[in-house]
C-alpha cells in the first residue's frame, strides 16, 4: 500500500499529533485548492488533506452501526517491549507538548490496553484518536510466555 489519506480540519494541528506519535512529513504540497502533506512513520505512510470546510466525522469507534472505514492499525511489536508502558511515555510526551500551543491538544484514549485473542496469537490492543478524532489502533503480538 502506497499511504493511507486522512482529512483534517487543521493540517498543521494534524502534523503536530502525527509527529508525536514519530511520523516526519517527507513531502508538503497542494491538492486543488487546499494544503497536503505525506508523512512517514511507524512502518507507513499517511497522507494529511486540509479541509476548508471541515464538518465533524461520524463517530466511528462508539457509533455500533456505522459502516465504513473504522481505522488504522499500526503493529509496535517490534518496536516495542510493552503496550502499556508506550502508552504512558506517550500521554506524557502528549501532556508536555499540550501546554505549548493550540496546536498540541491533549491525547485522547478511546480504550486503554487490553489483550485480545485472534486465532492462536494474542495481541495487546489500544486505541487513540488523533487530531480530529478518528480512531488508530496499536498493536503488540504477545509471546507465549506472556498469555495471561
């Protein structure tokens, strides 16, 4: 896959979350009238669309019937040695960067970690909703040792 396109309704707020989370914009541009960015982090590629009439998105993660696209995952497991731990270095690093502008809102988690089962692996799973408060997804596949 080549990237993933979110809309936005500010792109230089859009920026500042992505960007704490280890994405770096490798490309600035415009589409039609409005202002773009790829960005590149956690094994992907996002691309940031400004919209300049923004209506707010349907809420995907509590909504039980909306149909679409829900949200993007991205996989820590190599990454990382724990789900909890990242999550809470990184609400820190969201609550230092909140404090020096509009531009870094507060992180919003939409499920704090679990673990849940699929097939014969189990995964620790967490969500969090970026900028305009669309659901993304971490994982981190357990090791057996680790199962509860």
């Amino acid at each position: 896959m080549h990237h993933a396109s979110i809309r936005t309704a500010n792109i230089h707020r859009a920026i500042a979350f992505y960007e704490q989370l280890g994405f770096v914009v490798q490309e600035r541009f415009t589409t039609g009238y409005t202002l773009a960015c790829w960005m590149e982090g956690l094994g992907g590629r996002i691309e940031l669309i400004q919209i300049p009439q923004p209506r707010p998105a349907p809420d995907a993660f509590h909504d039980e019937h909306y149909v679409g696209y829900y949200h993007l995952s991205f996989d820590l497991t190599a990454a990382i040695a724990d789900l909890p731990t990242w999550l809470a270095d990184l609400k820190l690093r969201f609550a230092k960067a909140s404090g020096t502008s509009e531009s870094h809102p507060p992180l919003k988690v939409l499920l704090e970690p679990s673990q849940q089962t699929i097939g014969n692996q189990v995964y620790e799973v967490t969500f969090i909703a970026d900028a305009d408060g669309l659901p993304l997804e971490f994982i981190r596949r357990m090791s057996k040792k680790e199962w509860m």
